[in-house]
C-alpha cells in the first residue's frame, strides 16, 4: 500500500531576483513497512523533502500525499493533527524538553490528543521499555547520555502508535557503538513493529541499515536503489 | 487539543524555572493591585465617615440664617442681618405643615467656671426641639423644658467634652457652673454624640434656654433676635415642601415684596451632605484611577517578559509543534502563563492591598474600609490584565513556523 507518495513535489525560495529551488519534482513512492535511507550532501534537499514528508512544511508546487490525503490542501492545525498521529519525529539534538523527566517527555504527543492521564502514563512506560530505558523514567535530559536521550526521542516517536518515523540524522551527534544500537532499535522498530522508517544520513555505513537508498542532488531526486 | 489543568502545570512549572524572574514580574501586579485596592479604601472610608457625620447631624435638616446686608453698597455675608426672631421659629413651628420641629438658636463662646477650673466653649441658647431637630438626646438629667424658655432660667446642659473637663470624676448633675460670671445650675448631660462633618467636636457645647441666652449672656441687638433656627422637616420627602412652606412664611413675616430678595437664606444640610459625598466619591475614582496606572505597567512588565520567555523558548514551541501542539495549544500555554503570574500577583497584591490600608489608617489615622467588591474588582482586573498582555506574546509563539523554531539556537 502506498503510504507516501510525491506526486513532482517543487518548494521554491524566492531570494530577491533568483528563485532557489530546494526541491525540483521530486516523485517517489514509499510503501508501508520499508525502511528507506535518505542521502545527498548538504544542500541537496533531503532536508527539505524531509520537511515536506513529516508535515512541517507544504510544496510550492506538486502534490504530497499521506495515506492518500493532499497535505498541501490541509491548514496548519490539520497539519499539526496529522504530525501527532502519523508521525514520529526524531533529530539529530534530540529535542526533549529540558527539565522533564523521560517519561513526561515521551507523555507529551499524548498531551496533545486527551488521552487520559493513566492510559497516558501506561503507554508511555511501556515505550519506554520497548527502546530499553527501563528504570531511568523519571531521569532528566541532562541525567542522561547522548544514546540514552536518543532513545527517550524514539520511545516519544512510537508512543501514539504513529505509522511512521521521520529521523533526521539520528546519530549525527552519537559515536559509533552508541549509533550502532541506536539504528538496530530502529530495524528492530521497523522489522517487529511494522513501522515505516525515513532515514536522512550523509554516512554510508548508517545508510546500509537500511534496505532503500534514495539520492539528492541539487535538489533534484538522482537515484533510487534496492539494498541487499 | 490539551486540556486546561495541563496547561496550568506546564504554565507553572515554566515559572518555577525562572523563580526571580516571575517573582519580579509579579512584583508589578503586587504593587498595582495593592495600590488599587488600598486606594479604593480610603475613599470608601472617606465617604463612609461623611455618611455617618450624616446621620450624626439629625436627619431632614433645614438651617435658615440671616441674609446678607447691603448699605451704601457694601454687602455683608449671611448673617451680616439679624433679622431673625424667636417669633420667626415659633411661628414655623406653628405654621409649616411640613416641619417636624424646631429649633431656634442663639449662641456665642464663653468661659465655663467651675470650682477651680474653667473651659472656653461654645454656648448654644436653644429650646427643647434641638433635641428632636438634631437626633441628640440627653445622657442624664432633663431637657430643656417650655417653662425655661418662657421664663428664662438660669439652667444648663453640658456636652461630654465640657464634663471632662471641668468635673474630672463628679457627677455635674444640680453642680452650680458659672458661664460669664452668671451661675447656671447643671440639669442635664447630653448623649455623646462625636465629630461633625468639619471635624469639629459637638460635644464641646453648652446649651442654655434661647431666652437666657439672649437676656444674660450675648444680648441681642432688637428683642427676639436669634442667630438661627434649626428646622427638622417630617420626612425626607417632606424636605423641599418645608423649604416653600419656611421661605414663604418668612417672606411673610418680615414683609418682603414681590420683587426683592429674601432677607434669610434656607440651607439644605442633607443637599450638602450629599455633595460632599459626591465630592468624595469622584476622588475615589480619581484614587482607583491613578493607582490602575501602576496596574497597567505591571501589565506591560508580564507582557514583556512573555515576549523575552516566547524567544528565549522558541526551540522548546518548535518541538511542540512537530509532536502536534496546535495554534491554541501553543497560544494556551502562553495565555496560561501571564495569567497564572497575574493572578498570584493579584491575589498577593489583594493581601498587600489589606495590610497596606490597615497601617494607612493605623500611621495617617485615615479612616480605610476595604470593600468586597473593590477586592473583587481589583482581582478581575489583574486576571483581565493577564489575559490582554498575555495574549500578543502568546499569539507570536503561535504563528511561529515550526521548522525556523526548531532549527532556533
């Protein structure tokens, strides 16, 4: 089934005289279930195109389609719906809120859709456990390492049962042991759980976690391959 | 969309964060609220008291005095003309259906001796019908009766003050007290009855038959002559009938043509009273007014740290967004926020507020009365003032675009 789909997806910068064109038709299809890696040096798009996919951001020109809905013709609360329910964000700094314990950091998509408070606690516990931080619910950000709070973000990616994860260079700020279990969470993610992980990195060795390489180059869509 | 009790506990744990800030920022919602609520109650205990000096006056009260004199085109001042008589009063009494009662006056001051000590005080010759006229009974002893006024006795009734002072522990009841060289024997105390409107202490008088007080004490410059006559009306209502009924039965009297001025001039005293309290009034608003001032820059100092919380959190608004906080979610959190610091400032300004005007009245004397609803009224305020100044950071923070926010440093 087609989970995401770019129908010659443009976003345009107007910069005084010139238009910088971050995207240029991009089309592409991404099925439920895979596990697709995103490359291109920087300034490439893959940012942009990333941007567009998880909602932040609509194309100049083109369709989006999530689970077949036009995003481009949604308003900034529908936008902010479809964030919290159909998608899980993870970045390259984490982004947790200072502060807050792990768990209320995962709690927080929750906050934003009235689930209940027990239910809320429960799901988020439970999260928790799943990316292996068990015990350490009520640590702070700064109470924890870089892996750690890497985790405390995917465990408040899977918390509303969102279909997809969007991870901008998860492991950009992570050394290799810690990227290594980081990106076996997500395979472990996207093999037991069914979820559809986009992947934006610059390193090949993170990228062959994944099994679909899509390429950017100017931002233009350059090659699109199959990994063993 | 969130629900209201979570955005309070994010609110609040937001303002933990930078206890001194918020602390500050309340700071000038204290000082606005308690300024207005201490203001409101020196104006409200400004006017209680003339209320009270109000009633303590004798209610229904009409005082006519003497008009004012012109000759060789020179004008007295009222009472420049003594033209009123103790014919005048009784006549009144006798003829004006309106009037309850009456009581004509002629007095002067004058050295009250009693054994070794003396007291200067003002004597008031009047009738039985002061008594009625002006809701002041006698403590102990009797009134002033007809049959003193008709033959001019030699007795008296001492207010508190003159008591005080010149008896010290003795009862002056049948004492023997010499006004002007004349002795005057004590029949009567009167009630205590307190300050006037001017300040002035009522109870530092002596009242004498009028007859007495014209023969033996001040003389009189034709016979009959008083300086002025108290008039109690029946009701209020009756108050502005009993203004007719006096002005025309004296133009009567003294044979006053069509076309010339009275000789006397009737004095509304409850009219006055109510100007002054009017007066009163509009200086509590004047108060309320100023002190909202402080109020409003208190305002402006939330709404500015808003703006300074909105930027220096921008990050933390971009993360919301991405994990689905929606406008009003954003906007809450921030509205939230300027009103919960508005409140605890509203409610610590109400408490300040109290204290404040309960020393002003302790250190200035002022009478201060805090009333419910200017508490009230000050706390709806601050919430209000929350809201308003809240509300501009709070829109911001909203319309920001979650990619820039997130990529804040």
């Amino acid at each position: 089934m087609k989970l995401i789909e770019a129908r010659g997806i443009s976003k345009i910068y107007p910069l005084g005289e010139i238009e910088l064109k971050a995207l240029d038709s991009v089309s592409v299809t991404i099925e439920e279930g895979e596990f697709l890696a995103i490359m291109g040096p920087s300034g490439s798009g893959k940012s942009t195109f990333m941007n567009i996919v998880g909602c932040l951001d609509i194309p100049t020109a083109g369709q989006y389609l999530l689970e077949g809905v036009d995003a481009g013709k949604l308003g900034r609360d529908e936008l902010a719906h479809i964030r919290n329910r159909k998608l899980g964000f993870v970045f390259q700094g984490f982004n947790l809120l200072p502060r807050t314990s792990a768990l209320e950091n995962v709690e927080l998509p929750m906050l934003y859709n009235g689930v209940a408070v027990k239910e809320r606690r429960q799901k988020a516990y439970s999260a928790l456990k799943t990316v292996g931080l068990e015990g350490r619910e009520n640590h702070h950000p700064n109470q924890l390492s870089g892996g750690q709070q890497q985790r405390v973000a995917i465990a408040r990616a899977i918390v509303n049962r969102a279909p997809i994860i969007l991870a901008d260079e998860p492991t950009g700020n992570l050394d290799t042991h810690t990227s290594r279990e980081i990106m076996e969470l997500f395979q472990k993610l996207n093999g037991e759980a069914g979820i559809t992980v986009l992947l934006v990195t610059h390193e090949p060795d993170i990228a062959a976690y994944s099994r679909r390489v899509i390429r950017f180059l100017d931002g233009r869509l350059v090659s699109d391959e199959k990994m063993q | 969309m969130i629900s209201i009790p979570w955005t309070a506990r994010i609110a609040l744990r937001a303002l933990k964060v930078n206890k001194m800030r918020s602390a500050l920022t309340m700071l000038g919602i204290i000082i606005g609220v308690g300024a207005v609520i201490a203001m409101l109650a020196v104006g409200t205990g400004a006017s209680r008291q003339i209320a009270e000096q109000m009633a303590t006056m004798g209610s229904n009260l009409l005082i006519i005095l003497p008009g004012s004199q012109t000759s060789g085109g020179v004008r007295t001042g009222f009472g420049g003309q003594t033209t009123l008589t103790l014919g005048d009063a009784e006549a009144i009494q006798r003829e004006c259906q309106a009037v309850q009662d009456v009581a004509p006056i002629h007095n002067g001051t004058a050295q009250v001796v009693y054994g070794n000590l003396n007291w200067s005080t003002g004597v008031m010759g009047t009738t039985g019908g002061m008594n009625d006229v002006r809701d002041w009974p006698v403590g102990a002893g009797r009134p002033i009766t007809d049959e003193d006024v008709r033959s001019a006795t030699k007795v008296a009734l001492l207010g508190q003050t003159v008591v005080d002072n010149l008896f010290g522990g003795i009862d002056p009841l049948d004492q023997i007290v010499r006004i002007k060289k004349i002795p005057f024997k004590v029949v009567g105390v009167m009630a205590v009855k307190g300050q006037s409107v001017m300040g002035q202490d009522q109870d530092d008088a002596v009242f004498v038959p009028v007859t007495t007080a014209q023969k033996k004490l001040f003389g009189t410059s034709f016979p009959g002559m008083i300086r002025q006559i108290m008039v109690k009306a029946k009701s209020a209502r009756d108050l502005d009938p009993a203004e007719k009924q006096v002005t025309e039965l004296l133009r009567q009297r003294h044979h006053i043509g069509a076309k010339k001025d009275d000789d006397f001039s009737v004095r509304n005293l409850t009219q006055m009273m109510q100007a002054a309290e009017q007066q009163t009034q509009i200086m509590t608003l004047l108060l309320g007014a100023i002190a909202s001032v402080s109020l409003l820059v208190g305002g402006i100092g939330i709404m500015n740290i808003m703006l300074v919380s909105v930027t220096e959190r921008t990050r933390e608004i971009g993360i919301r967004m991405a994990i689905g906080a929606k406008t009003w979610d954003i906007r809450l959190q921030f509205i939230m926020e300027a009103i919960i610091l508005s409140l605890i400032g509203g409610t610590v300004g109400l408490i300040a507020g109290v204290t404040g005007s309960q020393i002003l009245s302790v250190v200035a004397g002022w009478r201060t009365i805090v009333s419910p609803f200017s508490a009230l009224l000050a706390f709806a305020f601050s919430g209000i003032v929350g809201i308003f100044f809240g509300f501009y950071p709070a829109y911001k923070a909203s319309l920001l675009n979650p990619i820039d926010a997130l990529r804040y440093e």
